[in-house]
C-alpha cells in the first residue's frame, strides 16, 4: 500500500532566545503511514508531537529531513502553495475548536471555503455544510451560535469544519482534551467513522489511551525517537 506520509530522517529545533545552543524538538524520525489508514501518536508532555503534526500540515517547518505528503515534499512548498496546501488537503481539529463566536455553527463549518484557494461556493457551499453537520449529528444546531452549544458539540462542528474542502488528511491534535469521557468516547467513534467511510488518512496526537486504542495503530514519540507501541 503506498505511503501517503513519509518522514525521513526529521528533526526540529529552535534556537534559543538567548542566542545560545538551539532546543532540540526532536530528530531523525521515520515514520510512513498508509493512505486512508489511522494512527495515534502517543508520548509524555513537552516530546514534540504537537510541534511534529504542525510540520505534517504544513503549519511549521523542520530544521532537517523530508516530509512527504501525497507524494509532496511539504517544506518546499512557497507560502502560497502552504496555504493551498493546508486549505484543500488538510483538515485540521485542534483541542480548542476556535469557532468564530459571533457566527452561527452553519457559518463557521463555511468559513475554511471562503478563504480563497478552492471555488466552491453560494448554494453548493451552504448543501456541503448542511450535509456535514447531518453527518456530525448536529442538524438541529445549525443556527445556534457556539455559546449555544455544548463542549462535545462545538467539537463535532469543529471536526464538520475541518471536513467541509473534502481534504485527503484528517490531522488531530488532542481532539477530546477538553471533553469529559462521554464525549471524548463520540468523538472518538465518529473520527474512526469518518476515517472508514471517506477513506481519510487520520493521524491524531493524544494522551487519551480510549482514543489512541481506536486508531489502528499507535506510535509513541519519546527521547528514543517515533516508534511503534
């Protein structure tokens, strides 16, 4: 099965405020992942999976390596193409779900395809959101704003959000952090179904041991480098 991600010999790191030796992130980590498959990443706080998710997405760069994502190389992208990129082939769902306050939930699962970089929009853009809350199981909170709703709900409409330019990779970061363990088990349920049944490739970093036994695989991030659990 082709890989759709690949890491070959990545390293981050950041130099010091103070201008002394540069913070090591992590480095040299390999790690490939099929398409349309799922996988948790796993580790102790402060190991860098978050920093390791935002070089997949294309939100950071690495100080070395190659990152491939269907076939590109994601750090030789130009700004504009990362834009592009992280429009159209990711979806990203982040521990807060930062939905815009003042809109209703309907417009913020609208606001990733205003942003310039694909054409759907007007009639065909209101049918996909609508279709993506159904899908979320949120049709009855289309006009209600995120104050109105509650926290496993405004997560889904984030997930919704996320889905709504049809990207090929699904990367979440701690998705269920702020959830009770009802809600994080419905998250959970519905990331693995929207991994079945759009044949997402899903990669989610978390310390919820519910949500990583659901992925079908599970890598640990660690002073030892990215292997698998």
């Amino acid at each position: 099965m082709t890989a759709f991600i690949q890491l070959r010999d990545l390293s981050k790191s950041y130099e010091s405020p103070g201008g002394g030796e540069a913070v090591e992130v992590f480095a040299g980590l390999d790690f490939e992942l099929a398409e349309g498959e799922s996988a948790a990443i796993v580790g102790p706080s402060g190991c860098g999976k978050s920093t390791l998710l935002n070089v997949v997405g294309a939100l950071d760069k690495p100080s070395h390596g190659e990152v491939l994502v269907d076939g590109r190389e994601v750090a030789k992208l130009t700004p504009e193409e990362a834009a592009t990129f992280r429009n159209q082939t990711v979806g990203f769902i982040f521990q807060a779900h930062h939905l815009l306050p003042q809109c209703t939930v309907l417009e913020n699962i609208m606001v990733p395809a205003l942003a310039g970089h694909g054409d759907l929009s007007g009639d065909a853009l209101r049918a996909r959101a609508e279709a993506l809350l159904e899908e979320v199981g949120l049709t009855h909170r289309l006009h209600h704003r995120p104050a109105e709703v509650s926290g496993g709900e405004r997560q889904r409409a984030a997930v919704a959000r996320a889905l709504v330019n049809e990207p090929k990779l699904l990367l979440a970061d701690e998705p269920t952090g702020a959830l009770d363990q009802a809600n994080t088990d419905k998250l959970a349920e519905l990331l693995v179904q929207l991994n079945a049944k759009r044949n997402l490739t899903l990669l989610a970093v978390t310390h919820s041991a519910q949500v990583a036994a659901r992925m079908a695989a599970t890598y640990r991030l660690d002073a030892d480098g990215l292997t698998k659990a």
